[in-house]
C-alpha cells in the first residue's frame, strides 16, 4: 500500500488529474496532467483555460508547491509556439519543454506539471534549472535544440552542450544524468542519426555496454522551427553517492538495448533517505530477445507494453500504484480509442497524457514512460 493520492478536477473546459507524493516534513511532490477539452475553442483560448486551471491550483491544491518542469505538447508547434513562449517567458518559474505532440483528444495543448514543496530553485548562468533540497541540487533542461546541419550533428551538439553545462557544474554525465528525452522531426528518417551520435559521444564520457547507459525516450516530436530536427530535455542530480542511483533491466521480459544498436537503460531508480524515485523509459511492447510483439494488433501491444513496465517497476520494488504520470505516444490516431478506453479502465486516475508521436521503430504501434515515487528508508543516504 502506499499514502500516494489522486484527484480528477473536471471543470467547462478543462480536466485536471493530480497525483500527490506526502513527503510530510520533506519535500511533498506533485505530477500534473491539464488537459483542454473544449475543441471549439481557438488555440488561444484553450492555452488561457489550461492556464487559467493550472493558476487556479496553486492558490489550492498546490499550494505552497513550486514547479520544477513543465512540458507543453501542441497540436501545430509553428503556428502555437510563439504565443505560448510570449506567455512562458512573462512568467517563467522553472525548466520548460514545448514540443509539437498532438494530445489525441482532439484539442490542441495539454501541460504536465511537476511540481515540489520546501525547495529553492534558481536559473543558473548555464542555462540549467536548479532545484536545491537539503543535499542534492536537481538540475533541469527544457527545450535544448540547435540548427546543425542533420540530426546527427544537431545530436552531437546537443550532448556536449549538455556535458559542458554538467562540468560547470561540478557534476559528469555518467555519473550524475538520471533522465533524457529526444525529439526527433520525421524519426522513421532521423532517429539514426541520433542513435550514432548518442553512442559516440557516450563512448567519450565512459558510458559504454560494459558500465552502463542513461534512462531516455527517443520519441517523434517536433519543434516550431523545420530546421530543428532534434530537441532535448534532461535531469541530472548533484550530490548522489556511488550506489545511489540504479539501473532497471527486466531480463525475462526486455534485452539489453545495446543487443540492437541503441545506448539507453530501460529505467533507472535513485534512492534517497526517505523515498525512491522511479524513471521507466519509453517503453514498447518488445520480447528479451528485441523483437516486436504482436505487430499491427494495438490491444495486444498495449498489454505487453504494460507487462514489460510492470516487470520494469517490481525490479524496484514498486509497482503501478506508485507511478505519478504516464505519457502514452501513439503512431496512429485511429488508435486512440482503443488505447484511452484500456487506459480508463485500467488507470482511471493516474495523470497520463496520450500524444500523436511515432515510435522509433515503425513496428511499435504505441509506447509509454512514466515516473513513480514511494516511500523508503536508506539511511545510508540524505532524504530527498
């Protein structure tokens, strides 16, 4: 059992799904979900409501919470994008993700917030956002993106930015990243130019098959801009001791990723004093021998995509009750039905999203990722 709590706000235009982590005299933490549901209005209009949902929490539910990350997924980032970073840029309080995903409700923006208590954060000089709590410092990146001349380079570019910004830090990649997210414009033709950038610059920062990888989602997603064909956020912690931080791996149910080319970790856990943070990455429905299950049936897909992230989750001891939000990316929005109606019933209240965004590998129908928190006691470490 655990003391997580979950909230469906329905309003006129908008739903908003909370999931709340208690940390009592710790940092309490919140995962988000604000959907539009109102798609007769302009693309203006549904931004406001969502804005307008999401303020009106702070003065309630949240009260007293601070976001850490933000992420914005449109409908037609080249005609939504300007406005919304006009807005952002007014009122910017944390590390912020925009990225073209359609939500599959047939509206035009959706928003996943997380959010803390009892933290302070800071833009720092490098560009990073700085989230302190007792003996750690969480560093988030939003929005990374370059104009290089193809993906792999705008991927290349993207990594050694992003080791620079670390080092300035006083933090290493290998040792300190716990989370990255690629998107990728056209991935069936891009993504393997960001698979050879990835693992060659990994192979400069130690991180190779025999060490280990990073939690990621490679996943199609586009900027406002056509000639930005890769954009990256990520999350590294400074201040974890060896052994904190955990890899997921789920042998009976997933191989390693390196099997078939990729340099990722299927999920990652970081123990703190008094809770474990949980990173599943995207997540499709493939065998332990790296081969696509059931290809063309979108339940069947489902279903061993949740069976692979349950595994993935019971390697850290928790399970789906502890996940605090789920993002759901679909290849074909015919498919939508079917997939909203398996997740209502299955998980009516836990915060997901579910986008237009194709999977790298044309095969994989549908894949998920999510973040979970539960309670823990590790004394060999600060609490969070």
């Amino acid at each position: 059992m655990n003391d997580n709590r979950l909230q469906t706000i329905p309003s006129e235009k908008t739903l908003t799904e909370i999931f709340k982590y208690d940390g009592g005299n710790n940092a309490s933490e919140y995962h988000v979900m604000i959907h539009s549901t109102w798609p007769e209005g302009t693309y203006e209009e549904q931004l406001n409501a969502v804005l307008n949902a999401y303020d009106a929490l702070l003065e309630r539910e949240l009260q007293g919470a601070v976001a850490v990350f933000k992420r914005y997924f449109l409908s037609d980032a080249a005609n939504q994008a300007d406005l919304l970073q006009v807005i952002a840029v007014e009122g910017t309080d944390c590390a912020l993700s925009i990225v073209e995903q359609p939500p599959l409700n047939g509206t035009k923006v959706a928003l996943w917030a997380y959010l803390q208590t009892c933290v302070r954060t800071q833009v720092l000089s490098g560009g990073l956002f700085e989230v302190r709590h007792g003996a750690y410092r969480h560093l988030w990146s939003g929005g990374a993106f370059n104009r290089a001349a193809n993906a792999e380079y705008q991927t290349r570019l993207l990594l050694n930015d992003y080791v620079m910004q670390l080092m300035e830090q006083g933090c290493r990649l290998a040792a300190d990243c716990v989370r990255t997210w690629f998107f990728v414009q056209n991935v069936d033709v891009n993504y393997a130019g960001v698979v050879k950038a990835r693992s060659e610059v990994f192979v400069t920062q130690g991180l190779t098959e025999q060490t280990h990888y990073i939690a990621s989602t490679g996943i199609g997603g586009r900027h406002a801009d056509p000639k930005v064909l890769v954009q990256m956020d990520a999350y590294a912690v400074d201040g974890l001791q060896p052994g904190q931080m955990r890899y997921l791996y789920a042998p009976t149910h997933l191989n390693p990723t390196y099997e078939y080319g990729v340099t990722f970790e299927r999920g990652t856990y970081v123990d703190y004093g008094d809770r474990r943070h949980v990173f599943i990455s995207g997540t499709a429905s493939i065998n332990n021998k790296g081969e696509v299950m059931y290809p063309g049936d979108i339940r069947k897909q489902t279903m061993r995509m949740w069976e692979n992230v349950e595994a993935l989750l019971a390697e850290a001891a928790c399970t789906f009750d502890d996940v605090g939000q789920m993002i759901v990316y679909l290849r074909d929005p015919a498919d939508y039905p079917v997939v909203r109606a398996m997740y209502d019933e299955r998980f009516p209240h836990t915060p997901k999203v579910i986008v237009l965004a194709p999977v790298c590998r044309p095969g994989w129908l549908i894949e998920m990722e999510c973040m979970g928190v539960k309670a823990i006691t590790a004394d060999a470490y600060a609490p969070f």
